[in-house]
C-alpha cells in the first residue's frame, strides 16, 4: 500500500506490527519516531524559508513555530537579498545603539541581532523544521519522499512491545539503512547544486585571467 498520509503511515505501521493491542498506540509510537528523526536528520527535505519581520527598537524576534535549527539568515531589500553572518551569542555585544543588524544569533527562542533595528526590516530564515505529522498536518516532505524512514522509525519504537530481539533488531537495521540512503542522496542533490552554482564563477575567473 501506498504511504503518503498520516494515516497511511498508521495503517501500515498496523499490517506490520499484527498485533491489534497496539493499534492504539501507533500514534504514539510516531511521535516517538518524529523526536528520533528530529535528531538525527538534517536533509533538505526539513529545509524551509520563512520570512521574519523586526519591530523597531527591538533587537529579537520570536522563532517560528516548528523551528528546530537554523540555516542561514538573510536581510530583504527592494532589489536583493544580503546574507548576514551568525555569531555565537555569547560574542553578541550588548550594544543599544539602533541600527541595521549586521550579524545574528539564536537566543532562546528567539532569533537575536547584535544591536536593535532601527527600522521595521524585514527579513529570511532558512531553517530545520520540526517533524510532526497530525490529522491537521497529514504529510511532509520526508514522507513523501522516503517513507520507508517515517514507517521503520515507527516500527522501531513499537519494537519494546514486542518482546522479539530478532525483529527489533531487524527493524532497527532497516531504518538505519534507510536514513543512510537518504543521507546519501541528499549530500548528492547538494553536491549538484553545489557544482551548478560553482561552474558559472569558475569559468568568469578563467575568462578575466585571459
């Protein structure tokens, strides 16, 4: 059967596990699966640009919801977009002079600048987002994708409760297969797009050399 929903993923998990005791319990095991792969999955998949914008005087902004880790972050202009550098919050002065931010941090839960805005700037966070499917929230990009990792990550929560070392230990070597190929081919998606972008600018070098 095809895996694409929610409750696909539940269902399968079901014909897997046959044990009717634990149809109730799918739900959690998947949430128990989604704070796995939160953990151990950083693939472009999870990758989203959310656009963010500053109160004036203020010197943070709240995270977005689902935000597990951030990327890179950029400051919007009427023609382009600047990436500004990320600095460890600890190296973040304290300065209270007003002006347009030139580095950032997370702070908490929240997205920190190394001094106040003095205007209402708007800007771009890349980030990681948090995996959590729901009847609201029924698929995301992972599993669509690869939905071999959501359903053995699934399995291998369920494993405790079957009381099967064999098959635990199956499911367990499935799923880390399964994230290794995606790994994989992630690194080779980044990798072309990587080469892509490097090509253009490799041969400009070349032609002002001549």
């Amino acid at each position: 059967m095809a895996i694409t929903t929610y409750g696909e993923l539940q269902a399968a998990a079901a014909n897997w596990l046959v044990r009717g005791d634990l149809t109730q319990r799918i739900p959690e095991f998947v949430a128990l699966a989604e704070t796995r792969l939160n953990r151990v999955l950083r693939t472009r998949l999870s990758e989203a640009e959310v656009a963010l914008n500053a109160t004036v005087g203020a010197r943070t902004i709240p995270l977005p919801a689902g935000f597990t880790e951030p990327l890179r972050v950029w400051i919007e202009r009427p023609d382009r977009r600047d990436e500004l550098p990320f600095l460890e919050a600890s190296l973040i002065g304290a300065s209270w002079l007003r002006g347009e931010p030139r580095a950032w941090t997370v702070d908490g839960d929240k997205l920190g600048f190394d001094r106040p805005c003095d205007q209402a700037y708007a800007f771009t966070l890349r980030m990681l987002r948090r995996f959590a499917l729901s009847d609201a929230a029924p698929t995301n990009g992972v599993l669509s994708d690869a939905p071999d990792v959501y359903l053995f990550a699934t399995l291998s929560e369920a494993a405790p409760f079957l009381r099967d070392a064999e098959l635990a230990a199956a499911y367990e070597t499935k799923l880390g297969r399964a994230i290794e190929e995606l790994n994989a081919k992630d690194a080779r998606s980044r990798a072309a797009r990587t080469l892509t972008t490097e090509l253009p600018e490799l041969a400009l070098a070349r032609w002002r050399r001549c």
